[in-house]
C-alpha cells in the first residue's frame, strides 16, 4: 500500500531531505515518517502544500504535466493588480525558458493568513495585492517569473490546491504540520485552467 503526505511546508524549509549547504533546513524537520520523498517542489521561500509518497510511480503521475493536476497559488505581490495584468497571465506570459500555458488568475481580497515569519517586505508607499493563479505545469519559480513579468513581484507564495486536495479548506494544516491522505483526493481535483 502506498503512503502519501500533505504537509504544509514551512517558508525557509528546502522540499529535500538534505541540505545543499550547511544550516539550511530541510523536510528532516517536520518529523516525516521514513521513506517518502516530495512529489514536487517548493522552493525554501515558498510555502503551503507539498505531497510526498513512497510510491514512485504515483510520485511520477502526480508530477507530470500531461496530468494536468491544477496547482492553486495564493500570491500576495507588490502593486495593485490591475485588469491587464489577469489578462495577460490567463493567456500565459513569456519568462526564462518560454511561453508558459494559460493559467486561471483572479485577484482575492486579503485572505487574513498569519503573518510570515519572517515578514515579507513591505513598503509604506507602495500597497500590496492578492492573487490567487491556478498552473498545470511547474517550471521552477514559475509564479514569481511570471507575476515579475506582468510588473508585479511576488513578496508571498502560498500552495494552497493540488488537483482536488485544497490545504486550508480540507486539511487545514499548520505550517510544519503533516497528515495521511489518498490519491483519489489529489487525482480527482479540477485539471485544467
């Protein structure tokens, strides 16, 4: 039988067991059981929802985008969002390595999450906004590439859906905090934007 994780990976936290230089902090921290290796990543200044499993042929399922498993991001970036800008994320933005594909992106009013620790940077003169963009691929740092790209730099990011697996709706974990879930949870969720 397979084991499979939702955990809500800490900010500062590598999706990795070991670190790549000493004093980083690594998934060793969250207390997970043995065996499991992430299926995806998130970067160490990125947090939220991170699957991990034993099973690497579900590991390789859930991780490739001819799946096409929605990956839901809450993004708080520097800037009021403006119509342009959702425009130009849903038909997909040119970053680094190409075009990316259409995503669904919607602005959100404040979703009251506790502050990061440690805090974002914020300027007294420059407001903020929330995003909420759905991905069916995942290049690295793509989010924060492409909210850069339409003049909005990212200054939080929040997994908070995998396919039909939602972080604070369903699981509502702490960050560090980790539970047993099912494939069909994941697998089952909305695919493409």
């Amino acid at each position: 039988m397979s084991t499979l994780i939702a955990l809500n990976k800490p900010y500062g936290v590598l999706s990795q067991f070991t670190p790549d230089h000493p004093g980083q902090e690594t998934l060793e921290s969250c207390a997970l059981p043995a065996g499991v290796y992430a299926a995806g990543r998130l970067d160490a200044d990125s947090e939220g929802l991170l699957l991990l499993t034993d099973d690497g042929r579900l590991q390789a399922r859930l991780t490739d985008p001819r799946h096409g498993h929605g990956r839901e991001y809450h993004v708080q970036v520097e800037g009021e969002v403006d119509e342009t800008a959702l425009v130009r994320l849903r038909a997909g933005v040119q970053i680094r390595g190409g075009q990316t594909r259409p995503a669904r992106a919607r602005l959100l009013t404040d979703p009251g999450y506790p502050p990061r620790v440690p805090p974002i940077r914020e300027r007294k003169a420059i407001p903020t906004s929330w995003l909420a963009l759905e991905l069916t691929e995942g290049r690295n740092r793509q989010v924060r590439r492409m909210t850069a790209a339409v003049g909005f730099p990212t200054l939080r990011l929040i997994r908070v859906r995998i396919g039909g697996l939602h972080l604070f709706d369903q699981l509502r974990l702490a960050p560090g905090e980790w539970c047993l879930v099912q494939p069909a949870q994941v697998l089952a969720g909305p695919s493409h934007p």
